[in-house]
C-alpha cells in the first residue's frame, strides 16, 4: 500500500478552476457551478476588492455605490490586506501587471 496523499475537495476544485482557459470558459462554468446567489456573493466580492485597492473610498461610500453591505466590506478588507492567504493581493497584482505590459 502506497502512502500517497489524498488532495482534499477543496485542492480538487483549485485544480479545477485553474484548468480553465478564458474568461467565457471560466463564466460558463462557475453559472453551472454556482447559484445565482453565490456567483453575484463572488462577483460583489471581487467588485469590492477592486474598489478598495484603489484605496480612495470609504466602506460606507462603497455600500452606496454597490449595496454591498459593510460587513461583507470590512471582511474583503481584512483578507485584501491582513490574512495571510493574500488571493486577493495575488490577483489584482498580477492583473494589474498585465494591464501594464
């Protein structure tokens, strides 16, 4: 018997999103993987997390303009820039280099 470790579900959907090759392959299949609900939770988070590393918005002028309520705000705030998984930073990061190039 091997000891080979087993990759959690988590690691599996990683892998998963990250065969992907466009952005319209990517949205098809976060529709079929998603709820309406958690796709527009997803898509408000990122929104959020944009505004906020512009930096020049207040979370209670970002509710205003988005709906997004504060809470859910403070929280893409303390993961955009103290957690230390830094996702948020990993992406908008390199977005941004390619936006420069």
């Amino acid at each position: 018997m091997t000891n080979t470790p087993q990759i959690t579900t988590r690691e599996n959907l990683a892998i998963a999103l990250t065969s992907v090759k466009t952005a319209e392959e990517m949205e098809r299949f976060l529709v079929d993987l998603c709820t309406p609900a958690e796709l527009r939770a997803l898509a408000e988070r990122w929104h959020v997390a944009q505004i906020l590393d512009s930096g020049d918005q207040s979370y209670r002028e970002i509710n205003a303009l988005t709906g997004v309520s504060t809470t859910t705000i403070g929280r893409v705030a303390r993961f955009l820039k103290d957690e230390p998984h830094q996702g948020y930073r990993a992406v908008l990061d390199r977005l941004q280099r390619s936006e420069n190039t």
